[in-house]
C-alpha cells in the first residue's frame, strides 16, 4: 500500500480545467490513484476551495461542481476543529506561512499523510515527516 497523500485544492480544480491539459493529466491521475488505493485525504477546506475556485475562476456550473464536491468527500475527509485552527495559528507563527496554508499542513499531519501534494508550496519542504510534493513542476 502506498502512503497516504493529502491533495490540495488547487490538484482537485485542475481536473475540471481543459485549458491547462497537461496538469489536468496529472490531477486526474493523482485522484484516481488515491481513491483506488484508498491513500488520498482532503479536508473541509479543500472541497470548500475547491467549489468556490472552479465555480468561480473556471466557470463550471454548480451543479456539476456540487455533484464534484460529493465525489471528492469519498475520499478521507479530514474535517477541521478549533485544535487544527489553534495548530495551524501556530504553525503560522513559527514559518511565516499563509493562515491558510498553515491549515493544510495541520490536516496533512493530523491524518498521517507523508505527502501534501500541492502547487503552492515549496517543493521538498519538509514539515516534521510531512513532504511538500509539487506534481505539475
């Protein structure tokens, strides 16, 4: 079994983008795979941003990303309470990274992912045992 992977928002919108086919390609690849093998995790957050981004930046009705959004939540959904937001204010403090972000990898670590594959962080940062993995560079 391979190890368990956190995706970000910015993998999952890439599926629905026919103007970027090659990192569509590869969106589509890394969900499929994490579902099959049952190692991909998102959060409340990345489905939330996932909506909200291809709703809005790639014009997919909300219907079809609703419908998305139920598919993505096969995966394991890791769902946020304060003890994540209190982790990821401190994470914030200590690495001067976005709120946000800081979030992401409190989740990616709660769940036990060794990856958070993400574009928008530094490819091979480590934060303890968690990777940062950029799949599109």
């Amino acid at each position: 079994m391979s190890a368990a992977s956190f995706l970000d928002a910015n993998v999952l919108v890439y599926t629905d983008d026919h103007g970027a086919p090659k990192k569509q390609a590869i969106a589509l690849r890394l969900v499929e795979a994490g579902h099959a093998d049952g190692t991909a995790h998102v959060s409340t957050q990345v489905l939330e941003e996932y909506y909200v981004a291809a709703t809005r930046k790639l014009r997919v009705g909300a219907a079809v990303a609703r419908a998305k959004v139920e598919l993505f939540a096969r995966l394991h959904v890791v769902r946020i309470d304060v003890e994540d937001i209190l982790a990821a204010i401190d994470l914030q403090r200590l690495y001067q990274l976005s709120f946000w972000d800081s979030l992401l990898i409190q989740c990616a670590r709660r769940a036990g992912c060794a990856t958070l594959i993400t574009e928008d962080l530094q490819d091979g940062r480590r934060f303890d045992q968690l990777e940062i993995r950029n799949p599109f560079k």
